[in-house]
C-alpha cells in the first residue's frame, strides 16, 4: 500500500512542489493549508491532492487535522514540516507580534505538528519526520532575527528528536533551503534582492522549488534509513555548513 504523507503548507510554493514530487513519487498526500483558500482550491483541482485547512500554530486544531487526515488515508508515514511565514523587519523596528507570530508559526509549528503523529509512528516503528529550515537558521540574517530564530530553533528540535527517534525507526531530518524563487522570496524589496541577496549566491540564481522537493522525496525514501539529525543544505554555495 501506497505511504502517506502529510506536508504542512502543502499548496503554494515550496511545499506546493514538495507535494507533487511526494505524489509524484508513488505516496499518498495530504497538503495542509492556512489561510489562502483560492490557492489551495486551485491546486486540488490541478492536482488532486486532497487539501486541508488549519494552522499549525494552534495544537489544538493540529491534532484533530492530523487525526482527520488518518481517517480519510490512513496512518501518517511522512510529515513535512514546511509551513512558514516571514515578518522581516529589523530587530529595532520589530514588534512582539512579528517575534511572536513567527516564532508560533515557524517553531511551535513544528511541535505542534509532530507531537500528534510521533507515538502512531513509534508504535509502527517507522516514521520520516522532514522539517524545512532555512539557510538563515543556519547563518542568521539581519532583518529577519524572528525567522532565524526559529529556524536554527527548528535544527535543535530535528538533532534532538533524531536521537529519540533512531530506536522506533523514525528517522528526522532538515533541509536548509537557500532563496528560492517563491512569493516569498519575490517580496523582498527589488533592490535588496537584486544588490544584497543575490551577489551572495555563488551559483548565480534563486533555486527552484523542485530542487528542494527533490530533497524531500530522498528524505522521505526506505534508502535514507541511515540518515538521521542531518540537514542538507540545497542553498546554491551560500553558505557552507
Ligand atoms: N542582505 C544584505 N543586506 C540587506 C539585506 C539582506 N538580505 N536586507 C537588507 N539589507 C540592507 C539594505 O540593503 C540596507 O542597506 P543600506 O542601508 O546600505 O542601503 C539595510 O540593510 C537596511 O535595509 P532597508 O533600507 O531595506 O531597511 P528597512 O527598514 O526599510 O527594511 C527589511 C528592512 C524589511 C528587513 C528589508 O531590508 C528586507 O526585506 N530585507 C530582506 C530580508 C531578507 O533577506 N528576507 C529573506 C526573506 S526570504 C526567506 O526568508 C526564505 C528563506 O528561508 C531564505
């Protein structure tokens, strides 16, 4: 039987793509929604991925997704932890609403996320538990100290987690995307982006969601079973960790 996987911010962007390259791949998927209900509409009728609506920053709603998911596909063999937001501002114009916002998104997300499918995992000793980073957790990146925040918060979960997984055989594993040619990406300022950002990327471009899809499905497959707490860094050179 097909494995199911579930990918948190499944319709738009990266995990639009991480989606379809799960399915692509032979899984069962699920893609979980926030807010842009047109988006996700849209990208079910393309691809018949079923959608689902909630956000990852209320536990509450995360485990009654998850439990809502498993009735309709069944039991969760991979979760992507891929929903994210940005709230840039620099750090002396930052308000505790855009720490906290994504901090709760980025970070408690995660938690909150994993937590409701981790013990069916354990009790059916297999799991891939994949969570999207960011080249700035890894580097930090000025007007962005929320983000990075909590996404070098999100590599202590994953190396951590990794440890208490490896005996149920569950394996968990980071990606660090670079900038990626998203909406999020295109919002940034043209002159930064065009000036500051990508003089910064050796390879000369944005990535493509693909490639950090491509990643995933690795990730995801029985032949990374001996890869577990790493994190891959698809950043076009970057940053070198
Ligand atoms: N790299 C290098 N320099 C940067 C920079 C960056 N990413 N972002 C801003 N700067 C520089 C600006 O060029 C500017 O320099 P000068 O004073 O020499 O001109 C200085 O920092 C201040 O920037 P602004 O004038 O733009 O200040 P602001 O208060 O108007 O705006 C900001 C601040 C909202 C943070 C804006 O600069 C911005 O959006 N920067 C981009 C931040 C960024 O890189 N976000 C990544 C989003 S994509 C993502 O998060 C996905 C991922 O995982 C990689």
């Amino acid at each position: 039987m097909a494995k199911v996987a579930l990918v948190t911010g499944g319709s738009r962007g990266i995990g639009a793509a991480i989606s379809k390259g799960l399915k692509e791949a032979g899984y069962t998927v699920a893609a979980n929604y926030a807010g842009n209900d047109e988006a996700a509409n849209q990208f079910k009728s393309e691809t018949g991925i079923p959608v689902y609506k909630w956000s990852v920053a209320d536990y509450e709603a995360c485990a009654a997704g998850v439990k809502q998911v498993e009735s309709d596909l069944g039991p969760i063999d991979v979760l992507v932890n891929n929903a994210g937001i940005t709230r840039d501002a620099m750090f002396h114009k930052m308000t505790p609403q855009q720490w906290q916002e994504v901090i709760s998104t980025n970070l408690n997300g995660v938690f909150n996320m994993t937590h409701p499918v981790w013990n069916g995992m354990r009790e059916r000793k297999y799991g891939r538990v994949i969570v999207i980073s960011s080249v700035n957790g890894q580097k930090g990146q000025m007007g962005q100290v929320n983000y990075s925040a909590s996404k070098a918060g999100d590599l202590g979960f994953v190396r951590a987690l990794a440890q208490e997984g490896a005996r149920a055989g569950i394996t968990v594993n980071a990606i660090c995307p670079g900038y990626i040619g998203t909406d999020m990406v295109r919002a940034i300022d043209e002159k930064v982006l065009k000036e500051r950002i990508l003089p910064q990327i050796p390879v000369g471009r944005l990535g493509e969601p693909e490639e950090i899809a491509a990643c995933v499905v690795f990730l995801a497959g029985d032949k990374a079973a001996f890869m577990t707490g790493a994190t891959l860094s698809p950043n076009g050179g970057q940053f070198f960790s």
